[in-house]
C-alpha cells in the first residue's frame, strides 16, 4: 500500500502502490491487440481503486461507469490469504484476499499492491479476533472492575454446578450399588 499508516490507532489505506500500475500495464501488453481496451481498463481501475480500514470493517471501492463498493465486518472474516506471481514478487507487491463464509469460492474482497502484506494480514486477524471484544476507552477502568466481579460470581456459580454434579453422580452409584446388592 502507498499509504498503511496510524490514525489514532486505527490503520487506514487509501490507494493501491503505484508498483499495482506497472503490473497493470505489463498484463494489458501481454494481452497483445487487446491492448487497447484493456488498459484502458485496467487504468481506470487502479485510479478509482480504494480501500477504507473502518473501526467495524474493511470499505472496497472501484469503478467509474460501474461503481462496486463492498464493505466486509470484521466479524465475518473467515480466512484471510497473501499472495503474489512471478512478476508481482519481482515488483515487491502482493495481494491481501479476505473471505466471508457466503458460500462464494472467490474472496469478497481482494486488497492489491500491498508492500507489507503481513502487516495488513496481522492487523485484519488482529481485528477479527477482537471484533466482539472492543471497548470504549473512558469506560475502560469501570468495565474491568465489573468484568472481575462477574468473574468471580460465574467461578463461584460453576463451582456449585460441579459439586451438584458431583453428587448426582454419586447418588447414581450407590443407587446402582443398592440394585446390585438386592
């Protein structure tokens, strides 16, 4: 990405490497005569690309004439993938693929010309886990303090559980033993 960087802890990317041009344009030529409509095309898709890391999820936008934005929760990550061609590695780019379990074979969204895939996959996986657990900064200290009390009362409540299930299965063995000996 040209642009990975903290924003009040949130990473935010914009806009694809410019790396993602050049690999643009070596796959138009490769297309031989269709050259021409296909860089055309693929121009128009690496300046309209963007992306948005959003505090609940990942923003995709692309398309000038047909507009496709897709935005992606974190909690509906399934599998994130890194990966990278002959000639992408050899331009030092590579490509983030995010899944949802929608039942499609191909990724919801795909993050081209990343420089540190690594770093965008850790942060995602970082995301995904915590999804559920954010909380508000000022009310951090008050959410700990009841968090342990509750701790404590389900530790406590649990501990009943098993000793009720204790005895339960003993009542079921002497019951048992009872049987036998009759």
């Amino acid at each position: 990405m040209s642009e990975l960087h903290d924003r009040e802890g949130e990473p935010e990317v914009n806009r694809p490497d410019p790396a993602l041009l050049t690999y643009y344009i070596l796959c138009s030529f490769m297309s031989f005569i269709g050259v021409v409509f296909v860089l055309p095309a693929m121009w128009v898709r690496y300046s309209t690309l963007r992306y948005q890391l959003e505090p609940t999820g990942i923003r995709m936008q692309v398309g000038w004439m047909f507009r496709r934005e897709v935005v992606v929760a974190f909690r509906r990550i399934q599998d994130i993938q890194i990966s990278s061609n002959l000639v992408q590695r050899w331009l030092g780019i590579s490509s983030v693929s995010i899944q949802t379990a929608s039942g499609n074979a191909m990724p919801e969204i795909v993050i081209e010309g990343v420089r540190e895939p690594e770093r965008v996959r850790d942060w995602l996986y970082s995301r995904m886990r915590g999804a559920d657990q954010r909380r508000i900064p000022d009310d951090n200290a008050k959410s700990n303090t009841t968090d342990s009390v509750s701790r404590e009362e389900l530790l406590q409540v649990l501990r009943e559980i098993r000793d009720s299930l204790k005895a339960i299965a003993r009542t079921k063995q002497c019951t048992k033993e009872d049987e036998r000996q009759s």
